[in-house]
C-alpha cells in the first residue's frame, strides 16, 4: 500500500510520497515513473493521462511554478 500525492493528508502506508510543492500528482507519479527508466514517449495513453492530469490540476497550466511540472508539460508533448 503506497500513499502517493501533492496534497498533504493523514495516512499510513508502507510508502508514502507527498511532494505539496508539486502543482499536480501527475507530476510526482511521472517523476516516480521516469526515475524508473520507464520510456513514457513510447507510450502515448499513459503521456496523455500525466498531461490531462497537469493541465486539470494546474487549472489549464495556469498555476504551475514548480519546474518538475514545466519538465513533465514538455517532456510528454
């Protein structure tokens, strides 16, 4: 069981990750994902589900400030 967020919450996990500067989780699971060596370009849905997940979360991109978020907007287009 793994906790993972840009929200701080309440939770016990065996894993937890809460990254509240991030603007979207999107960002912290494709970080996560990347570190992995996980090629997101080679898979298209799973690209367009971390970008959706941004743009919603970001309010359209409008509120994004962390530079993790800015890799993850150009690093899946």
């Amino acid at each position: 069981v793994a906790i993972i967020d840009h929200h701080q919450g309440l939770g016990v996990a065996e894993y937890v990750e809460i990254c509240p500067y991030l603007g979207s989780c999107s960002t912290l699971v494709w970080s996560l994902i990347s570190k992995e060596n996980y090629d997101i370009k080679s898979d298209i849905l799973l690209g367009t589900a971390f970008y959706y997940g941004l743009m919603t979360d970001t309010s359209g991109f409008m509120e994004l400030s962390h530079p993790l978020d800015r890799d993850l907007m150009d690093g899946v287009e």
